[in-house]
C-alpha cells in the first residue's frame, strides 16, 4: 500500500516513553509511503553526544533499528528548531506526540507551536496509528470566512468554466446554461431519491448518474414523440415538479410501511 506521495517523513520525539505511539506510528507511515523516516530531539544539555546515545537507545526501545532513520539532534526553541530542520531537510510531515506527561490533556506547548507554524500538514499521534484507515471524521470549518472563500471559489470555476463553453461555441447567450442546471439539479434530486437510506458516497454518485440518464431518457422520449420546443419545456417543467414531490411521497409510503411494520408488531 503506498500513502499518498511521501518522500520524507520527520518524527519529533522525548526520550521518555511519551513518544513511542507517535514513534512507531512515523515508522509505519514512512514504511506504507515508502519515505524516508527522520527523527529529531531538540535538547539544550550541551552534551550532543550523550544525547545522541541516548536516541539510540530509545529508538532501540521501541523496536526500531538505528539504521532505518537518520536521526538529528539540534539545539534552540523546540517548536522553532522542529520547523526549521522540516524546512531543510524537505519535510512532507511532521509527526509528532501531543504532549509529554501521558496524564496530560490537550495539546501540549510545543506540539501547539509546531503545528501552528508549520508549512507542512502535522499529525499529533497520541497512540499507534493502525494502517490502512478504516474510518476518518474530517472537521469542517464553517465560519463565515471560510463560506465566503468556499462560494468565491465556486463561482470563479462557473464562470472559467461558462468563458470555456462560449468560446468553444464561439457565441454566448444570457440562457445557454438554464438547460444544464435544470438537468443536474432533476439528476441530484433523482438520485438522492431513489438511493437506499444508508448509501455511502459512492452509491449516492451512482444513482446521481443514474438520476441525469433516467432524465435525458424522458426528455429523448418526448423528443420522440413529436413534441414541439414550448410542449417540450412544460414536459421539462412538469418532470422537475414531480422529482421535487417524489421525496415526499416517499417519506410518505416509509412512515406508512413503517406504522403497519409496527401495528403488526403490536398484534402479535
């Protein structure tokens, strides 16, 4: 399995057990993108050699060999010194543990500090991370800010991609896009009804598809039968009226399945 594109992968770690989930958890993400694994202390003793032994022994302590990562010890501000050898070296991540005291809660100092500041996508690792994923919750931030970008950059992609349609038609016209918008929304509203309650994203694009060619379908089967252009419209209109009812009869006939379903409980 190979994750993502990684070439280099940068673990900050104590030289206490605190660290050895976040440890493990860079040597399993290095070996799945096939990276390379470098991990970093930052210590102020002033007896690099020392410290650089006792690396190597915590490094053995968790089951990794010496010559599986390159290893750095380097002096400064840890959150400061963390981001910079990430800058030189040519970082694509930054793993490292929350905080140092295993009873502590929320991020500590410098885990805060570093992903703060870095320039690179961080992942805090409190325990091991068990490859490959199973389930992920993704946080959405839905300030105001962040609407505003979401709806600018949306409607930048509508008008590149409107400039791209009229000069490959070589005209523009104010309603050469109501017919496309029609037909996506009737294809979205189709989908979402007819989708099982429980499909996942895939099912739902599935019968999303499902939905446009369920569309183009009818408006081909009005075609055929020899409507005229303003016929073809009202049977348009009427079509979209109808997808926009169907969620309601069907919420309708799964209350009712479901007042029978339990009527028929009771009776027994």
């Amino acid at each position: 399995m190979r994750l993502l594109r990684l070439k280099t992968v940068l673990i900050a770690i104590d030289l206490d057990e605190t660290g050895s989930g976040a440890l493990r958890t860079a040597e399993m993400v290095a070996e799945a993108a096939g990276a390379a694994l470098h991990v970093v202390h930052v210590s102020n003793s002033g007896d690099e050699s020392g410290t650089v032994t006792e690396l190597h022994a915590t490094l053995r302590r968790t089951g990794l060999a010496i010559d599986e990562a390159a290893t750095h010890v380097v002096a400064g501000e840890p959150s400061h010194a963390i981001n910079l050898l990430a800058d030189r070296i040519g970082a694509d991540v930054i793993v490292l543990g929350p905080h140092r005291r295993r009873d502590a809660t929320g991020l500590g100092s410098t885990a805060l500090a570093v992903v703060t500041n870095a320039a690179v996508p961080c992942l805090v690792a409190r325990s091991l991370l068990r490859l490959p994923l199973q389930r992920t919750v993704v946080a959405v931030d839905l300030s105001p800010r962040m609407v505003e970008l979401a709806l600018a950059l949306a409607n930048g992609l509508v008008a590149f991609s409107g400039a791209l349609i009229a000069q490959y038609q070589g005209f523009a016209d104010v309603t050469m896009g109501v017919g496309t918008l029609v037909a996506g929304m009737a294809a979205v509203i189709l989908g979402e009804t007819l989708k099982p309650r429980r499909a996942r994203l895939g099912g739902t694009i599935i019968m999303v598809a499902i939905g446009a060619i369920v569309f183009r379908a009818l408006i081909a089967l009005a075609l055929r039968l020899g409507l005229n252009p303003i016929d073809l419209k009202l049977a348009t209109a009427a079509f979209v009226l109808l997808t926009l009812a169907l969620p309601n009869f069907n919420f309708g006939f799964r209350r009712t399945a479901a007042v029978a379903a339990a009527g028929g409980a009771g009776a027994r």
